[in-house]
C-alpha cells in the first residue's frame, strides 16, 4: 500500500496480501444489488401491511410493528447503499458501533415480543379465521415482531461486515523505525 490509500476487500482475514488467494465464493458476500431489492422489498412489505393492518383488520399493535419493520427495511437499504457508494469510508467507528448493537439489542426485544405475543393468542384462544383476525389479534402482531427482528439483526450483520470490509486492513510487512536526525548533526553537515 502506498500513501493513503484505502483498500476495501471482502475477505475473511486482515491482510491485503491474503486477499487475492480467497475465492469469491468463499467470501461470504452476496451481490448487493440482491440486498438491496430484498431490502426493498422489505420497506414495500411493511408498509403496505401497515396499512392493510390498520385500514381494513383494525389490528393496531400489528399496524404498528409492521411499520417499525418497513423503517428497519428502510435503515437497512441505507447501510447496503452507504456500502455501495463509498459513504461508508468516512463514516467513524462509533457510526458502526451504534448500528450493531441497536441492531441486536432490538432484535432482541422483538423477539421477546414475539414469544409475548404467541403465547398471549395461545393463551387467550385466539383464532386465525376471517373474523378473528378482526380487531387486536396477536398471531398476526407476532408475525411483525418475527419480521422486525429479522431486519434489525440484519442490520447488526450487515453493519459488522460492511465495518470489516471497509476498515484499512493491515499489512503483513513489519513497521519500519524510523529515527530521528538530531537537529545540530544536520546543521553541521552543511559546513
């Protein structure tokens, strides 16, 4: 490497050199366009749900998750997009940081959520027919906790690879010491 250049590379070790021996398959890096169509897809999925949820089944807590979960999608299509055009490269560490473990921490709770909500419909005898799905049914808030936490782990997984991949690797060359000229040694060279 020379001067200040940045190197991105997809490898599972830190060394630049290291790097060309790794097949792409082994990389563990999908083409992103494919990410980016899912996240998509995500965003378009939430959203619409949403307002399927809450227009027409006036099941709001399910409305509500749905919603969280296409702006998950959202954040998500963001970090594969920084990652595309380069805007990762100026991001500082603590942008990743917070990015991981908002990630993981929400997967998380959601999570929690979603067994809350399936052992509250199983409890409760709820159903899954045309007319139990009216109003407040918590089969269908689960489905959004499960959909919620799917997007913010990936977003924990996406933010830790794209930190990996973006971050000045290091060489396998050792430092070289550099000492330092004595100021009176190089004024006296010159008379």
């Amino acid at each position: 490497m020379t001067g200040y250049q940045v190197v991105r590379y997809d490898s599972t070790n830190n060394f630049v050199d290291d790097n060309e021996k790794i097949p792409p398959a082994s990389q563990g890096m999908c083409n992103i366009k494919v990410h980016i169509a899912i996240a998509i897809f995500g965003m378009f999925a939430g959203f619409s749900a949403a307002l399927c949820f809450g227009l027409e089944y006036y099941n709001y807590t399910a409305t509500t998750m749905a919603i969280f979960s296409g702006v998950s999608a959202t954040v998500l299509l963001y970090v594969h997009l920084a990652y595309m055009k380069g805007w990762m490269l100026e991001w500082p560490p603590a942008r990743f940081t917070c990015y991981i473990w908002a990630g993981w921490v929400i997967c998380v709770l959601s999570g929690i959520g979603m067994i809350g909500c399936l052992v509250y419909a199983g409890v409760h005898h709820q159903t899954l027919t045309s007319e139990g799905i009216k109003g407040e049914n918590f089969w269908i808030t689960s489905v959004w906790f499960f959909m919620l936490s799917k997007w913010t782990s990936l977003i924990g997984i996406y933010a830790k690879r794209y930190q990996d991949a973006t971050t000045l690797p290091l060489s396998k060359t050792p430092p070289v010491a550099i000492v330092p000229e004595k100021p009176l040694e190089k004024e006296l060279q010159y008379f």
